[in-house]
C-alpha cells in the first residue's frame, strides 16, 4: 500500500508484529520491575529440560528491602547456577545492568581459574555452609577479589535445589592487606638495623669497658692475694660479678644481631643456639639440621633464626619441657623448620574462642609472611607444642637435599 506521496505503509501483518514486540517488551519491563519491587515470588526460567518453574522463597517486601539495602551481593541461584535473585549491590558490583543479571548463568562472571573451586565448596557446602576467595569478571572486563559465602536452600515444592550467596567485594580488604604487608616489612628492617646498632654498642663498648674492669679487679686480687681476709674475698667476688655480667652483656648482644649469622649460615647459629639454651635451662635439645651445600638467601636466614629464637623463648618461659627437637628440612624448594617441645601446651580453640593474642606467635607469623613463607601451630594441653614454618626458595635455587 502507497500513500499519495509514494511512501510505503505498514503492511497488516507487519503492524501487528511490531504491535506484539511491543507488547511482549512492555511485559517484560513490567516483570523486572515487579521482581525488584518484592511484586514476584516466582519466576519461568527455560533450561535445557524446558521451562522450569522457581519460587523466590521468602520474597515478601520487607525482606527484600533488607537485601536490598545491605553493601554486599546477594544472590539466589538454581542447581544450574542460574541467577534467579540478585540485589542492585551485585549488579553494580560486577558493573552489569539488574535486568541482564537476573536469569543470566553465574558462571559469566567467574573467572575460569576460580571455577573449580567454587564448584567444590557448591558441591559439598555442609549444614552451615561455605565460603570461598575467588575473581569475579566484571561487566568492563576487571578482575574482583571477592569473598562468597554459600549456604544451601531447602528444596522447593518443584524438587529443584537452590543456592544463596553474599558476596562480598574484597578489593579495599586487599588493599589494606598489602599496604599492611608493605608496613610490616619496613618496621621489620628498621628492627633489624636498630639492633644491630644496639648489638655493636654493647660490644664494642660495653663490653670492653666490662673487660677493662675485669682486669682491674683481677689485679687487685693478685695484690690482695699475699694477705687472707675480707678484702681478698670482696675482690674475687666482684671478679665473678664482672664476669658473669660480660658474659651476659656479650649474649645479648649476639642475640640482638649474631655476626655468625653474616660468616658461618644458619646451621653454625642454630647449633650455638641450642647447646646455649641447653646449657643455660638444663632442657634437653635435639637439633637435626640438613646439609647445605649453598647459603639460604640472607632474609631467610634471618626469619628462620629469628622464628627459632622466640619459640625456644615461649618454651622456656612457659613450656615447662624436659625435651625439645629442632628440625631444619629441605623440600623440593621450600625449607621448614620445626620446633616441638614435650611440655604443658595449651587449648588452641579455648585461645581464639577468647580472642586472647599471642604476641610472640603472631610476631612468627609476620616474620614467615615477611618472606612469603606460612607458619602453623599445634597444641594441647599436657601435649606439648609444635610450631612448623614453610618458606619457599626462589625458583632456580641451587640448594640439593
């Protein structure tokens, strides 16, 4: 059909279509906004086994004006990972508008690395369920660190399972991590090189001024020594004083910084380390120490020595152990140290049920994170105490078992 001017008109059939598009598009406008209203309770979702019928349990307005307002994702999903519900949190999380969310697979926005395992902790959740660190993919192609927690839903009257998720954007979390990474590192190297200014003080210093005196007094005993009397006795005394104290004053200058550690490796200070802690408690000590045919890189020599310092510390503080055993062992490219002692020990669980710090713990665990490394510790009580340390080596480490 043409009108006066030539121009062609809409065929009957042609109208009709457009007028159903129409129709069909205002329908599902509609929809949308009944879902995010709290309108909708149940949604038609085609799958590969046909359309498939969900109920969003618990849709009643209130509840959905509290997802709504919480800062973290919020998602219901099918047992085929098809997102039934989500909160406008989650979508403008991964950049994506609402309405191409809902219905969408949520494997769109998972990152292929992280699928496996989401899709282990989906497959066995538990009673309470589960959580997992993984990459989402956001609408513009960006990488998001993000925590999801997971918990089964009761199955409907379909018979078909569904999934809740609160997801949670991580990126500000790791952020923070790292700049508090970054922050440990720099007080553990200020540490270090204040006490090895402190360490050459007390020897270069104190300790030959305490040498000094000791000459002095041996003199005066060896001028005193002709006549017995209070005065002889008086002097060889301070003699035992003096030298106890130079004696002392030069341990805690090796412990603030041992020079042995810069000469002779971590083998040569760990075996002084533990005849001295021996000699001085009584506690028996076992010390099994590989072979190395190279030096450990410096940092790690130092974390190790370090970790081994303040564990034999707690033990002779608080272990109350007749034995003690320190294994230095070489895997593939990770060393570990172990440091496991036979006495009182303690409750882990009763510790972190109370929030209750161990300052000397959590001081071990920023000096094995300071090289990448992890450390792990096991307890309990009248059982004694183990603390494991594993950090991994460079690639292309020339150590040998």
């Amino acid at each position: 059909m043409k009108t006066a001017r030539g121009k062609a008109l809409p065929t009957p059939d042609a109208s009709a279509e457009v007028t159903g598009l129409r129709s069909r598009l205002a329908e599902a406008e509609e929809t949308l906004r009944a879902i995010r209203a709290g309108e909708v309770d149940t949604v038609l979702v085609a799958g590969k086994r046909g359309p498939q019928v969900f109920t969003l349990q618990g849709a009643e307005h209130a509840y959905r004006a509290l997802i709504e307002s919480m800062n973290e994702g919020a998602l219901t999903l099918t047992a085929e990972k098809t997102i039934l519900y989500a909160n406008r949190s989650f979508s403008q999380m991964v950049r994506t508008p609402l309405e191409q969310v809902i219905g969408s697979s949520f494997r769109r926005f998972l990152a292929p690395a992280d699928r496996t395992a989401l899709k282990a902790a989906l497959r066995t959740p538990g009673r309470d369920g589960a959580k997992v660190q993984v990459l989402l993919r956001a609408g513009d192609g960006e990488l998001l660190p993000v925590q999801i927690s997971v918990r089964p839903l009761a199955k409907d009257d379909f018979n078909h399972a569904t999934i809740a998720m609160v997801v949670t954007d991580m990126t500000e979390a790791k952020r923070s991590e790292g700049l508090m990474r970054d922050l440990t590192h720099r007080v553990v190297q200020v540490q270090e090189s204040e006490r090895a200014g402190v360490a050459l003080e007390l020897h270069d210093h104190i300790t030959q001024l305490l040498c000094a005196i000791l000459f002095r007094c041996q003199a005066l005993v060896d001028e005193l020594s002709s006549r017995q009397g209070p005065s002889l006795q008086e002097a060889m005394r301070l003699r035992e004083m003096l030298s106890d104290t130079a004696r002392e004053v030069e341990r805690i200058s090796r412990n603030l910084r041992p020079g042995a550690l810069d000469h002779l490796g971590l083998g040569a200070v760990l075996s002084a380390a533990t005849t001295e802690f021996s000699d001085r408690t009584g506690v028996a000590v076992k010390l099994s120490c590989m072979h190395l045919t190279e030096r450990l890189p410096a940092e790690v020599e130092l974390a190790l020595y370090r970790i081994h310092q303040e564990a034999m510390k707690n033990v002779e503080k608080h272990a109350d152990a007749n034995h003690v055993t320190v294994d230095l062992t070489k895997a593939g490219h990770t060393v570990r140290l172990t440091i496991k002692d036979d006495g009182v020990g303690f409750d882990i669980e009763k510790r972190q049920a109370r929030r209750m710090v161990d300052l000397g713990l959590l001081g071990m665990r920023e000096r094995a994170a300071y090289v990448g490394g992890s450390l792990a510790v096991k307890s309990s009580r009248r059982g004694g105490t183990e603390i494991s340390v594993s950090i991994p080596l460079p690639p292309g480490d020339p150590l040998k078992n």
